[in-house]
C-alpha cells in the first residue's frame, strides 16, 4: 500500500481563495496580482521595498462605519474611541479621527499621536494602569474628555496634580469585573488576578471618595474585560451587567454617574474562527446597560484596523531542512511578533498571480532572527516560492508595526497608506543611521 500523502494542517487551513473571500479589501487580479483596493501590492514592493505594512483607508473607515452603525442601531448613541495601541500610525488616526472616531490612549506618546492626527482632545480618554505624574499633568493640561483611574492611589495622584493645576479631572473608575474573556492568558484583562482596575466590590467606597476630593469629577465608570474575545458575547454581558448593577448602586448611594465606557476586546477571525459580530456587543450593552440613561463608549482597537492592514515580505530564500521545507522571509518577529509572542495564526497569502495558483505543499515560514521562535507559520501550504517572491500577512493591521521592535539591530518597517488607487508612505523606512542615532561612546574610549 502506497503510504499516505503528506498532510498539510491537521484541520486543513483555509485556501487562499478563501481567505480572500472574507476580505474584501482584498483581491487577487490574474494580471497585477494582489491588489488592496485598487493598488496592486508588487507596485508598493516595488517602490517601497520590503518588508512594508500597508494599510487600507477605506477599510478603515468601513469596519468604522460598521461598528458605529450597530451601535446607533441598538439606539446606544455611544461614541467610539479608537484604541491607539492597536496602530498609532498618524495617517490611521487621521483617517479615523475624520470619519469620526475618538482615541482611548495609554501614554503620553499616544496622546500626542492622538493630538497630532487631528483628534481634539475633548474625543481623547486615558486609560492604563500606571500613568505617570508628568503624563497626568499632560492630560489635564490638554483638557482631555475623561481619564479611567485604575487603583485608589491614582485617584489620589490625579486629584494633588488637578489641584495644585488648578483643574478638575474627570474620572471614570476602572473596574475589574473578575470575568473570563477566554482569550489568550497574555491578553486577558478582566480576572481578578489581572493587574488592571480595581476590584467592583472597592468600587463604591472609592468612587465615594472621589466625590469628597479637590480636583476631581467623578464621571463614569469603564471596563476593559480583554482582547482578542472570539468566545461569543456573553463574556460581555456579564462584565456589564456586573457594571450595570455598580451604576444602580452607585446612584442609590447619591453619587452621579453620567457615562460608562465599555471597553474594547471585540475580536476579528484570523484564520477561520466564528468571531462576534459588533451587533452582538451591541445587543449586549443594550441589554444591559441601555436603560441607565448613561453616555455609553467603546474602545476596539483589533476590530477596526486588524483587517485593514498587511505586512507585506519577500522571500530571501528556500532552505530544505532534514525534515521539513523551511521558507526564510525578510520579515521577521522583530516586525510582526504576534507569532512569536500569542501562538497566533495569521493568513499568508503570495502576491503573484502564478504564486496564487501553484500547487502548495508543507513549508515552515520563518524570518532571519536567530531565535527559533521567530517562526511565523508551521506546515503551512505553500506553493515553492522564489527568492525574491512577495508574500501578505493578512490581518496585520493591529499590533502588527504597533509591536515592532529593532531586535537584531533590524531597522524598523516602512508603512503605506492606500486610499482608493493611490498609495503614500506614510513612515519611511528607518535608516541605518537611525538606528544607530542616540547612541554615544563614553569619552573614555580612546580616540
Ligand atoms: C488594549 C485596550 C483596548 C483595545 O483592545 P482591542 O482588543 O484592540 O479592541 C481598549 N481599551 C483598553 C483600556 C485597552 O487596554
């Protein structure tokens, strides 16, 4: 008997096609090849070099429009503030602010990104769990929307800064609901063990106290329950109900709370997972929150600009290990460390229309850094693919060029925006002697 022919995934990956199929920014055109929008992406590689992330305007503010259309369809009115950290790209923010999104920002260098693109302040919320003084001070300064405190003793840091500003901040209270997201461990917010917000039974005695303190207002409460949440809603509705039942209480007690911010965490499929459509968190807020008579907000970062970016690579080589058929690319872990660092799954995708159609057989995809973990892909099918052949990371959008480091002394990646049938770089590629700028030789070394 013949043996077996070799098997590709145990639970066969999803073919190009269709992984195309879901992505409609997407397409492959038998002449220009992949295309995102109407650009094809060999032009970008071309122009650009490689390795480059590319970003889809339209897509951006499409799965935008989406979410916000869901939401106003539930009659929630909530605003949306793009979660910064997902992509602080400039040209994201713009496109976003434009069409209309707030930014949820956790540190001083993404609230200027945020200010930089155009967002005004009066859109921008403070989140995380360790804001520093001079980032307080910043936030106040900027007259910021709101700032989510995360422990009682920030509450005591914001009110001194406030006062001796002469401010008054306004506060959420972060709260940890102690749910389980049932995401990745690394990305889960929301168990009493994380170290994010304080615990909702300290919750009323603290927002209390904010009620007595010089220099704040005491505005809402937020949650944040993890991100990357494919596992249905009903993680959701719980932390909310869990919110909803803090506002109640919360008032009964005399205290004003005028908004909650609901958090973000609403995941995108990467391979072929069901993942929760923004309805299903709508129907959830509205189930539970909707008859408070609250401003309600949300912050997604992943769901509005995963799907809208790439990270496009080349191949430097093929290398035939002893047991396997390894594709070497010039992206590596230092570029796209979602891999390395979650175990996460991204499609990729040859850029030529020969490529597309080959026959494919089983490859590790690895990138150049000397780590076994900068592995991007085991037994993926891929077809043999050249030395110079482009390949697309789909789904690179969020915490893709965001998580970016200069591991191995690699420059960081150039970034493109495409919008329609046009195309800029929208962060040059790091030089060489970027890299290596700031550093100095102590005037100890000789000369
Ligand atoms: C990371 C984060 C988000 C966004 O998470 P996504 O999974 O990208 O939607 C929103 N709010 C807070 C406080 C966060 O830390």
């Amino acid at each position: 008997m013949a043996a077996p022919a070799p098997l590709l995934h145990p639970d066969s990956d999803p073919s190009f096609a269709e992984l195309l199929a879901l992505r409609p920014q997407l397409r492959m055109d038998p002449l220009a090849g992949l295309m995102m929008e109407e650009v094809p992406l060999a032009r970008i590689a071309a122009a650009v070099g490689t390795p480059t992330w590319v970003y889809s305007a339209n897509t951006l503010r499409r799965r935008l429009a989406t979410l916000q259309s869901a939401l106003d369809d539930a009659r929630l009115g909530a605003q949306v503030h793009f979660a910064v950290k997902a992509n602080p790209n400039l040209a994201v923010l713009r496109t976003l602010g434009e069409a209309g999104a707030g930014a949820d920002v956790v540190s001083e260098g993404e609230l200027r990104a945020a200010r930089a693109a155009g967002i005004p302040a009066s859109h921008i919320v403070f989140s995380g769990v360790g804001k520093t003084l001079a980032e307080i001070r910043l936030a106040l300064a900027e007259d910021i929307q709101q700032i989510n405190a995360e422990s009682a003793e920030e509450v005591e840091m914001i009110s001194a800064v406030a006062t001796a500003m002469g401010r008054t901040a306004r506060v959420a209270l972060r709260v940890n609901p102690d749910v389980d997201a049932k995401t990745h461990a690394k990305i889960t917010t929301g168990k009493s063990e994380n170290k994010f917000g304080i615990a909702i039974g300290d919750a009323p005695a603290l927002y209390a106290r904010m009620a007595t303190l010089p220099g704040i207002q005491p505005i809402g409460v937020a949650v944040h329950i993890g991100s990357q949440i494919t596992a249905g809603v009903s993680a959701y509705r719980t932390a909310y109900g869990h919110l909803a039942d803090l506002v109640r209480a919360l008032r009964a007690q005399g205290l004003p709370v005028e908004r909650v911010d609901c958090g973000g965490g609403l995941g995108i499929p990467y391979r072929d997972e069901p993942a929760p459509h923004p309805a299903a968190l709508a129907g959830a807020i509205q189930a539970t929150l909707g008859n408070l008579g609250v401003e309600l907000m949300v912050e997604p970062g992943r769901w509005i600009a995963g799907p809208a970016g790439v990270l496009l690579a080349s191949v430097i080589l093929q290398k035939q290990g002893a047991e396997r058929r390894f594709v070497v690319l010039d992206a590596a872990m230092n570029d796209l460390v979602r891999p390395a660092m979650y175990e996460a799954w991204h499609g990729i995708v040859p850029v030529t229309p020969a490529d597309f159609v080959a026959a494919v057989a089983p490859a590790d995809v690895v990138g150049p850094i000397c780590e076994s973990g900068d592995t991007f892909a085991r037994n993926r099918g891929l077809p043999p693919l050249e030395p110079g052949s482009l390949v697309a990371f789909l789904d690179a959008g969020a915490y893709g060029a965001a998580m970016s480091s200069t591991y191995n002394n690699r420059p960081l990646a150039a970034e493109v925006l495409v919008d329609g049938d046009r195309f800029a770089v929208v962060r040059e590629r790091q030089t060489q002697d970027a890299l290596l700028a700031g550093q100095r030789l102590p005037d100890w070394f000789a000369a």
